[in-house]
C-alpha cells in the first residue's frame, strides 16, 4: 500500500516517489526542475542513491498528479509503501552489456589486424563481414542501457548525454556496414565498441559506488521487533504483528526480547539495553512506569508494558524519518555534472552539425562530411570525464580499505576532503564500547578466587559477565567446577563450590551506584567489587593529533550522561557536550553548517543515525549497530582510530587527482575536437583517442593506490586543502 502523504503544515504534504529511471546528476535536475515547475509543489529534493524523490505540495496535487509529471518528462515512478524493498542494485543490469562489449571488441580488433597489415581485396571483405557479425549484435545488445535512455529523453521533447553518444553509435556502426556492403576499405566497428566498453566500464564504476551508497532506513525499522504478545482483559495471549499493536494494548516482553513499541512499564522490573536508542552500554534497570521504546532488548526478566505509541509514531520511526530527511546531499561535482550534463548534448550537436555543414559547404561530399561528423560526435564522447571522478572514487576506495577504512559512498570522500569540524560520539567511538574490568583488579585477584569467578561469568549472557571471562582466561586462569548453577534473572550466577556458596551479583547499596560494577562473593569472604570500564581507544591521541594537524577542531557530542562523559574530556582534552538527544545533534551540526564550517560526524549508535546522515561526511566503526553502518559514509575496523585522520588525508588525495582528471578531460576535448572538425581524424582514430584520454585519467588515478598517499605526512601535507 502506497504511503499517505504526512501533514507538515496547515496546508503542505510531504510525499515521496521512487523513481528507479534515475542514474545521473542530469537525471536528478530534470526531476527536481520538473516537480518544481508544478504549480503546488513547494520543494523537491531527489535522494539519487535511494532513486527517490521527497515533495512538499499543497492540497492543490496529489499523488497521481505527480506521478503523471514525472511520467510526462519521462520518468517512471511509484509513491514508496511502508514496506517497499530497497532500490535493486544499479551495478547488475550493467555486467551482461559490459561483458559483451569487451569481448566482441577483443575479437573484431583481432580480426582488424589483418585490415590495418594491408589485407585486400576478397581477404578484407571476408574480414569485414565477419566483424559485422561479432559487432553489429554486439553493439545493439551493449548499446541498448544508452538507447533506451536517449530514446525515452528524445520521445518527451528533451535530450540528455545519452543523445549524442547513441546518435554517433548509431551512425558509425551504419556507415561501417555501409562500407561492408559496398567493398570499402575502412569499417568501424571496432572503434564503436570500444567506445561503448569504456563508457560502460566509466557507467559501472559510478554504480558500484551508488549501491554502497544506499543507506537502508529499512535497516534501522528492522530493529524493532516485528511483533508482540498481546495480554487481553482476561489475561489470555495472542501475538500481534507491530503494525497491528495500538495504543492502550498491554504486551508482554519476554527475557531477551526487544520491544515492538513505546511504552511504559505496567507490571514486572527488569534491566534494559538501550544502547541502539543512546549508544549508552551500561544497562538502565526499569520498573514500574518506566518508559520503554522499540528497539529496546529486555535483559533480564519479563514485563508488561502498555503501549503507548506503535508502528509509524514511535521513537524508532522518527529517528528514521529524521536519517531519511538528513540524507540528501548534493555534492559540489555532482551540481556541476548537473549543469555540464545541460550543455553537453546541445554543445556536441551544434559542433556534429556545423561540421557536416562546414564541409559540405567546402565542396566535400556527403559521405566524407558524415564521415567527420562521426569523428566529431565520437571524439568528444564524455569517457574521461565520466571517469574523472568514480575511477578515482574507487582507486581510493580500495586503498583506504587496505588501511581499515570501508567507504560507502564515493560522493563522501569530495565532502569529507573539506571538513574542518569533527563531532565524535564518546561510547563506542572515542572508546571501544564494550565493558572491560580494570586491569588491576583482574591481575591481582587471588587464583583461587579468580578461578571461582571465571567459572561463574562462563554461565551468563551478561556484556559484563562474558568481560570478565575474556579478561580472566587471558590471564590463563582455569575455571573452577562447580554445582548447582543458577542465574537469577536481575540478580547474577549463584551456584555451590567445594560447598560454600558463591555468587556474581550485583552490588549492595551504594557500590552498585558507582558505575559499572559487579560483585564476587564467596562464603565467609568478604565481596570483592569488580570495576568496569569502557577505555579509550588505545591510538586515540595520535588521531586526534593528525585530524588538529590537518586543521579539524574536534570536540565531543554524546548522549551519554554523567561523569562518564567529564571523564572522556579531561583525558582527550577535548570540549564535550554531554545528554544530546538525536534532535540535539542534529541542531549541533546545523548550527555549525550555517556559520560556515563542514561538519564529519563519527558515530555508531542509532541515536547518531540522523546526525551521521546530516553531516557533510561521517563515520562509523565496524562494532556498530546496523543502523550506524548503514547511515555512515565511512566504516572502520578493528579497535584503532586512526581511520578518521586516514579517511581525511586520503580524500583530500582524491580530490587533488579528480581535479587533475578534469583538467586532463577538459585539455584533451580542446586539443582533439579541432583536428576531428578539420578532418584529420577518423572515427577509428577517434575511437582510439577517446580511449587513449580514458586511460590517462584511469592511470592518474591509480597513482592513489600508492602506500605513501594514506601516510600521515601525507595528511599534513593536505592542511586545509578542501575538494
């Protein structure tokens, strides 16, 4: 079912449309100009990797109205439904066509070998034909993802970058069979593929990194739970899919269970991990009338809570609504591959048409003017310059992952180049996010002691119990055998060893409010309390070093509460704001975006999902939680932090390279076009030129595959250079 329209004032709506048909920044003006040309409409802002578009309008249209504009400038589109797929990958439809160009392009360049040795006569026709063969169905089968796009462009009264390369496609592969058919000496075919390989490799490259862009809201619902049991009047169960659960129903959330609503605690107590909601990971013991959200893992013992909010209204889905509204970024190069897509067409015919006119005015004839004309359309077919920026993007990509930096969004390494500010979540970010017992203590527990308490953490589930037996083996301490094992829900392990009684529990009074703690307790002992705490990354000083380096002022925003936070500060040395909730972020990043700055956000809970996605660029590490990875730019593995300085200093690289590859793009169409309009080159030559200025850009950008461009002189060096 199609998604109803959301009131967001008195009298405008908000609808949103995917539209598969998008692939390019050309494609994103249309539609943007399109919808905003419609009396009504009060913005409209295209999501290019999620191929969707999100209008403001007034009662004045509705949904089948702007489904029919969209139509009517020749774009496809449906209002997105609650449960719709995400966007199929835009990469799969182009494997089949670029196979097929690559391998009849080697083929009839094998069999132009004898043409280009000087075969005549019988032996050249035989040639030819069979080149005609490979490459005329070749050409129709690769060369239909830029037909049927100029097609649907020229049948709505428009044109795009598609039009001129399908025109000179077109026309190039008719006068080589020309020639087939007429005994003459030169066909193009090989040229013509080899035009269309490297526009599709160019077209592939840029979708691969469009699907690692698409950052799935879809992911963030998925962690609500998809259902709950219902406790009726009469005290009977029935289970009922989150969709169906509403306001006033008491549900029963079971040990281990998440919550498929908000609420409040009507009966039971228990301690909840709202770490996907805060990124906080300590526990929040909750009991009666405690308010509980979706998404929230129920620790220790069942409860019933009655709902106050569910599906579309719950915390859960407005942080989502509020990613889905951050997410819509456009790039510097991306307006003005906007704006070059709008001249690109109109600039190649007008040279094509003047061209073939200029010669047959000359006294040349038709088939030596068309013959120009050809070179003129192929020679400044836009190869480099499609490849200018996602050869780059993906050289880059591929080297940052060598130094534990997974990007997801080619587009992010132009914004993250420029940032000069760096809000870092503390839980999970600045620090490793998960509990660890004070090294200390675990080294100087006595054996005996120590092998009791491994023994016990070894029979829970608890984050803190599993710390302390990770810390504990490491230490090479043997578990101690014991009877009667129970863990009590809230309390901790109790069980019998050599018949005393031990346990793992939680503290008494005023040592259970000293943070992270637990208790071991032996009969006749007295408790030892166990500190926990969550350190810092260990190579913290160095990054923040770098990122100060390159001069990103960096500063702590975290929702986490307390003197966890002041802690984190004073031993960074860094200004934190503690207790921001995810609209509070968000505000922190708006405000520094309208005084100028650009803003990186590292993050890795789902309270940081929004502000991940407003940023300019952001970050998150490998550890967080689905919603995290899913709305960052950046992912990082292992424990260090050196990945954000890394990810900076080798995007201010790329940068440096794609403007290189524009200027090398821009200098080959202003030396090549001139000798294409005099006649000196042929569409064969043209074809070879054109891939001669697509292998200099991809070779200028392999240059980022060098080890010394991701090291930290590196980075210095880049100080303050943007995109």
């Amino acid at each position: 079912m199609a998604a109803l329209p959301k009131s967001i004032a008195p009298d405008l709506h908000t609808t949103t449309l995917v539209v598969p048909g998008m692939h390019c920044a050309g494609c994103m003006g249309k539609v943007e100009r399109g919808l905003g040309a419609l009396t009504g409409v009060g913005t409209a802002r295209v999501n290019l990797s999620a191929r969707q578009v999100t209008v403001t309008h007034d009662d004045r249209l509705d949904v089948p109205a702007l489904v029919a504009a969209l139509d009517g400038i020749g774009f496809a589109s449906q209002p997105r439904g609650e449960e719709m797929a995400p966007p199929p990958s835009a990469v799969k439809p182009l494997l089949a066509p670029l196979a097929v160009a690559g391998f009849a392009c080697m083929n009839v360049m094998l069999l132009s070998v004898s043409v280009w040795s000087g075969a005549g006569g019988a032996t050249r026709d035989l040639f030819h034909w069979l080149s005609a063969a490979i490459g005329i169905p070749a050409i129709l089968y690769s060369g239909r993802v830029f037909f049927a796009s100029a097609w649907s462009a020229l049948r709505h009264g428009r044109t795009n970058m598609d039009v001129p390369i399908s025109i000179g496609v077109v026309l190039a592969t008719g006068l080589s069979f020309y020639e087939v058919l007429t005994h003459g000496t030169d066909a193009w075919f090989d040229g013509t593929l080899m035009l269309l390989l490297f526009l599709l490799v160019g077209r592939v490259l840029d979708a691969m990194m469009r699907d690692r862009a698409r950052a799935g809201v879809d992911a963030l619902l998925r962690q609500a739970a998809s259902g709950a049991m219902v406790v009726g009047r009469d005290g009977a169960l029935q289970w009922l899919a989150a969709c169906e659960l509403l306001p006033g129903m008491v549900i029963r959330v079971g040990l281990g269970e998440r919550l498929a609503a908000d609420g409040v605690i009507c009966a039971g107590r228990s301690r909840f991990d709202q770490s996907l909601l805060t990124g906080e990971s300590a526990p929040v013991p909750l009991g009666m009338d405690g308010p509980v959200h979706a998404g929230m893992l129920n620790l220790d013992a069942p409860v019933d809570v009655r709902v106050t909010a569910a599906g579309a209204d719950t915390t859960l889905a407005d942080i989502a609504r509020l990613m889905e509204a951050a997410g819509q970024h456009r790039s510097r190069y991306v307006r003005i591959a906007d704006r070059a897509s709008r001249l690109y067409a109109p600039a190649v015919h007008t040279l094509a048409a003047l061209s073939f006119a200029g010669w047959l005015l000359a006294g040349a004839g038709l088939y030596h003017a068309l013959v120009i004309a050809i070179s003129v359309l192929i020679i400044t077919c836009p190869c480099a310059l499609g490849l200018a920026v996602p050869v780059a993007q993906v050289v880059a990509s591929g080297a940052l992952m060598r130094v534990g930096v997974m990007v997801k969004d080619g587009g992010a390494l132009e914004r993250i180049a420029r940032v000069d500010r760096a809000l870092i979540d503390k839980t999970g970010t600045l620090t490793l996010g998960r509990p660890v017992p004070d090294p200390q203590f675990v080294a100087t527990l006595p054996d005996a002691e120590a092998s009791v308490a491994l023994a016990l953490a070894s029979h829970s589930r608890h984050p803190l119990s599993q710390a302390l037996a990770q810390a504990l083996a490491a230490r090479g301490v043997a578990g101690a055998v014991l009877e009667d094992v129970v863990e009590v829900p809230g309390e901790g392990v109790k069980a019998l060893w050599q018949g005393h009684r031990v346990a793992l529990r939680r503290p008494d009074g005023a040592q259970a409010r000293r943070g992270m703690v637990a208790a071991i307790d032996i009969a006749g002992q007295q408790a030892r309390v166990i500190p926990f705490a969550d350190r810092l990354r260990a190579d913290h000083g160095e990054a923040l070093g770098w990122l100060h380096a390159m001069g990103v002022r960096c500063e702590i925003l975290s929702g986490d509460r307390g003197q966890s936070v002041i802690d984190v500060a004073c031993e960074t040395g860094l200004f934190a704001r503690a207790g921001v909730s995810p609209q509070g972020k968000l505000d922190a990043i708006a405000s520094l975006q309208r005084a100028g700055h650009h803003v990186l956000m590292a993050g890795d809970g789902l309270n940081d999902g929004p502000a991940l996605a407003a940023a300019d660029a952001s970050i998150a590490p490998s550890s967080a939680s689905d919603v995290g990875r899913q709305a960052a730019d950046f992912v990082f593995m292992g424990d260090g932090l050196l990945a954000l300085p890394r990810a900076v200093a080798g995007a201010r690289a790329t940068m440096r390279v794609v403007r290189q590859n524009f200027a090398l793009a821009i200098g080959y169409n202003i030396l090549a076009v001139p000798l294409a309009m005099t006649g000196h080159v042929t569409p064969l030559l043209a074809a070879v030129a054109m891939s001669g200025s697509s292998l200099v850009v991809i070779g200028n950008s392999l240059r980022l595959a060098l080890p010394s461009r991701w090291n930290r002189a590196q980075g210095e060096q880049a100080r303050g250079e943007g995109a």
